[in-house]
C-alpha cells in the first residue's frame, strides 16, 4: 500500500443496545467493499456497518483492542447517545 491510499474503518453498530464494536480497520477501499459485501446480508435489521476515513494507519493490529478506532467511532455524531463498546468474541 503506498501512503496517498485511503484507509477506512468499519464499525458495526446496534441501534437498539446502543452498542457499537470495532470490526476492522487499516482497510483500503476495496478491502472495505468486498468486507461489506460479504458481511452486510448477515446484520440484524436493526444494525448497521458505519464506515469512517482514517486520518492515518493505526499501528495497533488488531481492531478491536486499538484505541484511535474506539476514539474515532466515540466522536461520530450519527449515536443517539453515547453507545457502550461491545467487544467481539471471535
């Protein structure tokens, strides 16, 4: 990847629970389109897949424990509230 290439994260969101969980992150846009496609058919109709533009590559690997995706998602003003932070059981 060369460092002009758009990066995305992907939160899934529960509109419900008000519970969001970081899914991935450090994807270029064709990693983001083929994530969602395959993933997307398979959400509750009360959840959704909420993708936001990384400012840079976060250096921590695995999305769900990185801290710059938690605070990213936490700034979005598409919640209703502040949602609590559902860590995914792989």
């Amino acid at each position: 990847m060369n460092e002009e290439q758009s990066l995305t994260l992907i939160v899934a969101y529960d509109r419900t629970k008000n519970e969001y969980a970081v899914v991935m992150h450090n994807q270029t846009p064709e990693e983001t389109e083929r994530y969602l496609g395959q993933w997307s058919r398979h959400l509750r109709p009360d959840c959704s897949f909420i993708v936001l533009d990384q400012a840079k590559r976060h250096t921590t690997e695995d999305a769900t424990r990185c801290r710059a995706c938690r605070d990213t998602a936490l700034r979005l003003d598409k919640f209703e509230s502040r949602p609590a932070l559902k860590r995914r059981i792989e």
